[in-house]
C-alpha cells in the first residue's frame, strides 16, 4: 500500500499530522534537544537495545513473537533503527506512515497492545538511566531532554494506537471475545440441562418410588376401617392415616404434574364436565375432615351450565384449594360457589379464615417463594400447581381477601375451549 494511502485510510493529512504535533506542543528547542539525543543515542544504542531484549525475553508474552536466535538478530538491526529514527526531529509523512506501518504489523501477529505500547516505557527506562550518568550535575537540562524525548515517545504511542484500530485489531479481539462468551454459555446451558434432567430423572424416580408404599398404608387403612370393630386402635387413628396418607399423594401427583406442564407434556383430556357435579364430589370427599376441624362446607352451585375441560385436572385444583381452606380455617364454613358470567364460569372456594395481607397475595402463586401463616399450602406446590393447570385449560386463578375476614380463591374458566 502506497504511503499516501495509509496515511489516508488513518485521517493523516498534512493539517491533521501539523495539528497533532501542535498538540504534542513540539518546538524548535525540541528538534535542537533530539539531535543532542541523537548523538548521545548513537554511542549507546547497542546497549539499549541489547537491554531492550533481554527484558522483552524475560516475559512469556513477549517471548512467543520473537522467535529463535536468527529472528532475534534481525529485529535487533530493525529495532536499531527504529529507535535511532525516533531521534532525528524530522516529523515529515514519511515518518508518520513508517510509525504506522510498524503498529500495523504488531496488529498483525495479534501481539497485545499493552505489550506493544509497554515498549515505549522501556525506552524511556533504558534511555533515562544512562543520561542520569551524563547529566548528573546538570539535572535541569536533564529534564529537558526527558521532556523532548516523551513528546516522541508519545506521538509513536498515538500512531500505534491508530495502527491497532486501523487494522481492525479491535474488532478481531471483540470478535474472539464474543465467541469465547458464546462458548462459555453454551457450555454453561448444556450443564444447566443436565443438571435439569438428571435432576427430573432423580425426582421421577423418587416420586414413583413413594407411590407404592403410600398406597399400601392407604390400602391398609381402609381396610382397617371397613373393619374396625374387630380391631383395638379406635377408627380415628385410621381415619388420620388416610387423611394423611392422600394428602401425600396429592402432594406427589402435584410434583409430577408441575414437571410434566414445565415440559409442555401434560396433554388436556377435554370432556363435557358438570361443575355443579364437581363441587359436590369435593364436598362429599372433604366433608368428614372439614368436620372433624369444626367446619361445614356448603355448596351454591345452581344453573352453570356444562364446561367443557379436563375434569380430572379441574379436580385436582379443587382439590388443592379446598384442603387449603380447610387447613387455614379454625372454623366456620367453607363456601365452594359456581357462577356463569358471559362466556365464562368463575369456581370460587372461600373460607373463614384469618385472611392473607395484600401485600403476600401477589407471591401466593410463585414457585420461588413461600408466605409464612397464610393459605400456601405447606409444600410450597398446591397454589402453584393450581395457577400452572388453571392456566394450561385456558383460564385464570385469583385470590380476593381482607385480614380477619377469610379468602376466596376463584378459578375462571372459558365455557368453550377455544379450537
């Protein structure tokens, strides 16, 4: 590439090169301080440079471009020479397209720009100790050439930086970055999902594992109470183990019906169902605990037409929330409601408990929180069962209530499911 060229790609035209030498405040007592430099560098720059490469050779970064013993030799005759440039004042566009020619290269061979641009502290270094010793009674004039001498130190640091940008370095290491940080999520993904599926297959497992005994104690309990005038334990102890023993079973086809509607696996077996019908399958399920708890539950339920949805999944979610009330309930009644509105019926189950404060009813339905004392069920996994199944059958569930004066959980469903 021609000289003008580059110096054109680089926004270097005489006036811009004039203003950067302006700004560097480059003076004639500058160009009179560099041919004094010159001289004095000339006696001392195999030295200098010999220092120059013993240092760079000490640093593994550095170490890797260099090459072996031969290549050595030739960057030092380059080196020499560049060094010996730099002193003699003459700031034309032949030595703004040089110094940019030599950044470019750098940019090249993807040598870092700290590195790079280190060097020039180097020279400082290297070239300062040794005037020390010539001026040592002169310090003044000591400064004055360090002063110089940095002006040149930085107007090559500003090529080079040009050079770098230039010569799209800067692009090529954001590149590389962005790819590195693909790769390090992508991997981090991947692990991610391992660890989610070894950990669905570790519960899956667990959860199957716990069915069969569950249901044996649940087998045995029944029995027990079709029998229970023949045994001693009275027939509230195995009424208590029954109760029990469904409430962990509602609590595991909760955790498998949670993974499976996360999937995207839990499929709707829509069916005509009676809501009225339900409720009263709740009711009559329910009646004995809620009983037992000093409660009563009444259902209103009059002309609500057919649903079409999935009942069993419907159930359960009435289920969840009756067992609820129930539980958040010292006593009083238990009301579980059905009400059409357009398109829409609206289930409701309310109760007379103590309340839940506004300000805990928005967290009710998150999985990642739990509402200390109030109607979150005690595993964390009823309320958000409920919201994931009411809203896989196309509806919505909320919660109404004032501290003190009980809640109302309503499930609202579409009549028709959308085809």
């Amino acid at each position: 590439m021609a000289s003008e060229d580059l110096l054109a790609r680089a926004g270097l035209d005489q006036a811009s090169r004039a203003r950067r030498l302006a700004f560097l405040e480059f003076t004639p007592e500058d160009e009179a301080r560099l041919v004094e430099l010159r001289c004095f560098a000339e006696e001392n720059v195999d030295a200098i440079v010999d220092d120059f490469y013993r240092h760079l050779m000490a640093f593994e970064e550095t170490r890797a471009v260099l090459g072996g013993d031969e290549q050595i030799t030739r960057l030092k005759g380059l080196q020499r020479s560049y060094f010996l440039r730099m002193l003699e004042g003459a700031f034309d566009s032949a030595y703004f397209e040089s110094r940019l020619r030599v950044g470019a290269a750098h940019a090249r061979i993807d040598l870092r720009p700290e590195w790079y641009l280190g060097t020039y502290s180097l020279y400082v270094r290297l070239l300062t100790a040794r005037l020390r010793a010539r001026h040592r009674d002169d310090p003044e004039h000591l400064l004055a050439l360090l002063e110089s001498f940095s002006k040149v130190v930085f107007l090559d640091m500003g090529l080079a930086i040009d050079a770098y940008i230039m010569g799209g370095y800067v692009d090529r290491v954001l590149a590389q970055e962005y790819r590195r940080m693909a790769e390090v999520a992508e991997r981090a993904l991947a692990d991610k999902a391992q660890v989610e599926q070894t950990k669905a297959e570790l519960t899956g497992m667990i959860v199957h594992d716990l069915k069969g005994p569950l249901g044996g104690i649940l087998a045995v309990a029944q029995l027990a109470l079709r029998r229970r005038d023949e045994h001693g334990p009275s027939a509230r102890h195995f009424e208590q183990i029954q109760r029990s023993a469904r409430d962990l079973m509602r609590m595991i086809e909760n955790l498998l019906e949670i993974d499976q509607m996360r999937e995207g696996r839990l499929e709707l077996r829509l069916e005509p169902v009676d809501v009225g019908g339900l409720l009263a399958e709740c009711c009559a399920e329910y009646h004995a605990a809620a009983e037992m708890a000093g409660q009563s539950i009444v259902v209103d339920a009059d002309r609500v037409p057919i649903v079409v949805t999935d009942r069993w999944l419907l159930r359960r979610v009435l289920n969840n929330l009756v067992v609820n009330a129930i539980r958040h309930s010292e006593s009083g009644r238990i009301d579980l409601q059905a009400r059409l509105e357009g398109d829409h019926v609206h289930v409701g189950v309310r109760d007379s408990g103590r309340g839940i404060p506004l300000e805990e009813q928005a967290r009710l339905f998150a999985p990642a929180s739990r509402v200390q004392g109030s109607h979150r069920d005690d595993t964390g996994l009823g309320l958000v069962f409920c919201k994931m199944a009411v809203e896989r059958m196309g509806g919505t569930i909320g919660v109404e209530s004032v501290p003190g004066a009980g809640a109302t959980f309503t499930v609202t469903l579409p009549v028709e499911v959308e085809p």
